[in-house]
C-alpha cells in the first residue's frame, strides 16, 4: 500500500477559489498533487508555497489552443498519470478530459449547475453538456455534493459510485447576528437561512 506522500492526485479545478481551498487540506495532509486550471487566478498563489504541489495552466502549456483544450487537458492528465482524478464540477473539459483519459478512480465534486439547471432554457450546448455529464457520472467512483437536493436527484439516477455529503459553512448569519448584536436569535436564525438555501 502507498503512503501519502506517494498517492498523486490530480485536481481538474473549476478556476474558482473553492478549489483551492479544497485543495489545501489535501496539500496539508502531505499527498502529491498536480493542480490543473485554465488560468491564473485568485488565490492560486497559496498552493504554491506546498512543495508537493505542482500547478499547471492550460493556457500557458498550449496558448494557441484557446477554444478548445480538450486534447491538451487529456494529454496533461495521461502524462501526469495520477492515482486519482478530482474533479471540480462535473462539466466541460474539465470533466470529459478525466472521463477520455481512462485514469481510475474519478471522484466528482457536484456543485448543481452540472446536474441541474432547475428547469431553465439553457443554450443548446449547455443542454448537451448536461446530458453528457448523467451519461457519464456512472462511471465515476465518488460523487460528493453540498445539498441534500443534489443528493436526492443523484439517488433517483440510481448511479453506482457512492455519494457523499461535503457540506460546507454559511458565514452570512455569523456575520449578520454578531454584527446585529442578536446573539440569542443565532440558532433560530442559522436555521432559517439554511432552510432558505437549502442546506442541511
């Protein structure tokens, strides 16, 4: 069996900062990892200070290649030949590359707008995408989503891989009660905003 400092996991980021910061405990924690995004961006910098972290930008390796990345990504992806893929909503390149790179096991971070667009009109590609991605969560191991409604609707798909719940903090009603001064009201309020974003 591996230790930690062996296992190399490769992190397809969605160029958001709720990457990083889930990439940070990972870093912590000692594993090898290969960050892939678009571009540079916010807070991109604090995963650079990890000496076993290895940021890579698509858009630097191939620069002329700016519409369409796809063999790029998956040709990182193969090269880099990672023990696990981790990637951050389930859509786009990000997502077909770890899919077309035939690298097991994928685990996939749900964030909603990759499984549901709550019955909107969507562009024609957009609606493609989303088909794409319910044909192809089946074969991911790990599916991990933040809401409980996310969760229901990947049960009523009846996909293989497990799912996870990774819930994490509102620090809207933190600051709104303790910047109101109505401390007695914090439980009632946390509740009641939760409900309202539908969290657990």
């Amino acid at each position: 069996m591996k230790s930690i400092e062996d296992i190399h996991i490769c992190v397809n980021s969605s160029d958001g900062t709720h990457s990083v910061e889930r990439t940070i405990p990972l870093a912590d924690k000692g594993f090898k990892i290969s960050f892939i995004a678009h571009k540079n961006f916010d807070r991109v910098d604090e995963l650079r200070k990890y000496n076993n972290v290895s940021v890579y930008f698509l858009n630097e390796i191939n620069p002329e290649k700016k519409h369409f990345r796809l063999k790029v990504y998956i040709n990182l992806i193969n090269y880099l030949n990672p023990d696990l893929i981790i990637v951050h909503f389930c859509g786009y390149d990000r997502f077909q590359s770890a899919v077309f790179s035939n690298k097991k096991p994928i685990a996939g971070i749900l964030m909603g707008g990759d499984v549901d667009t709550h019955s909107c009109v969507t562009p024609l590609s957009t609606f493609l995408e989303l088909k794409f991605t319910k044909c192809f969560l089946p074969y991911l191991e790990l599916l991990a989503a933040k809401t409980n409604k996310i969760i229901k609707k990947l049960e009523d798909w009846n996909l293989k891989g497990k799912i996870v719940h990774i819930p994490w903090g509102v620090k809207i009603s933190e600051e709104l009660i303790h910047n109101s001064g109505r401390k007695e009201r914090e439980d009632k309020s946390k509740e009641r905003l939760r409900e309202q974003l539908d969290l657990p």
